[in-house]
C-alpha cells in the first residue's frame, strides 16, 4: 500500500469517528444559565456573539496554507505559534453560503475547548449577556447545532450564540 493510500484511508476513517461522535453527542449544548460576556462578530449580515472565555486573540485575515480533501467550509490552516489551527468559514459552515475572504476580514482565534481560527467580516464590542432576561424563541426557529441560542439585537435582529466546540468537531485539530 502506498503512502497516498495510507493517507486516503485515514481520512476516511477520521470522518467515520467524526460522524460516530456527532451520532452520540448531543443535539444542542445548553446555554449558559448566568450572565456571560461574548464578543459580537458578525459574518455579511449575520451577527453572532462567541463567550469571551474561548478567545485567545483576534487577528488580520493572513494567507491560509490549504487543507487538501477538507471540507469545503475550512478556508486552510494558520500558523499560530507552533499551532496549526484550522480556519473555519463561518459563511459557508451555518449560512451555506461562501462569503468572499477580504484582507480587512479578521480571524477570531479559540483556544477552548479546541483550538480553531473563525473567519469574519467584522468583530464588535464585547455585550454582557443575561440568558435569564432575555424572551424564548418561537418553536420551530432553526438553528444550527454549532448555535447555542439566539438573542435578540436592539436593531431586531438576531444574535447567535456559537458552540466553539461543534464549529471546530469536524476540523482537523494538531496540538504540538
């Protein structure tokens, strides 16, 4: 068996794990119960919010070394430190749909519970957010197993909050 082979199959077997895991896991986490701190992000027209805790560092958009066979919404690797982290198209990963990647777009690095990179067109203030005082969202309002929850905007949008953990699950993650 060839080296090319080797490495064939051991993707193929790293998304079968992939997809056992997301069999097991649960549908949605659950949100947080006290008042967080997120930081505002938002992809095009689409706001989000990320708990504070999970950033390490926000960055300028640099050039990505692509990621081959990856899925189409990992944009490539960043070098960061002695880390790789994979670089996920938020665009593309929740609103189907590929954003095109700007040089004024930033990179939201998170170092919990993996370590990934999130591409954005632009990141705002950091809002304290009380899940107690805030309306439920009427039954059947989609939403990705990556979001969280939903929060109202003072514009009368939405903002949604991210699970870090199910936007990178599928992303090739390399602790040195």
């Amino acid at each position: 068996m060839s080296a090319a082979e080797i490495l064939d199959q051991i993707r193929r077997l790293e998304r079968e794990v992939l997809e056992l895991r997301r069999r097991v896991a649960p549908a949605r986490e659950a949100p947080p119960l006290h008042p967080f701190a997120a930081l505002q992000i938002s992809v095009e027209d689409a706001q989000f919010l990320l708990p504070v805790t999970h950033v390490r560092e926000v960055v300028r958009m640099p050039w990505l070394a692509p990621i081959p066979g990856a899925p189409p919404w990992l944009l490539g690797n960043l070098r960061y430190g002695e880390r790789s982290l994979p670089v996920v198209d938020l665009g593309r990963r929740l609103l189907s749909r590929a954003a095109p990647v700007r040089a004024d777009d930033a990179l939201v690095v998170v170092d919990r519970p993996s370590w990934c990179a999130i591409a954005v067109t632009e990141v705002g203030d950091v809002a304290w957010i009380h899940p107690a005082r805030l309306p439920a969202l009427p039954p059947g309002t989609p939403l990705s197993p990556a979001i969280i929850a939903s929060f109202p905007t003072a514009e009368g949008g939405l903002a949604h909050l991210l699970s870090t953990t199910r936007l990178a699950e599928e992303g090739v993650i390399d602790e040195p």
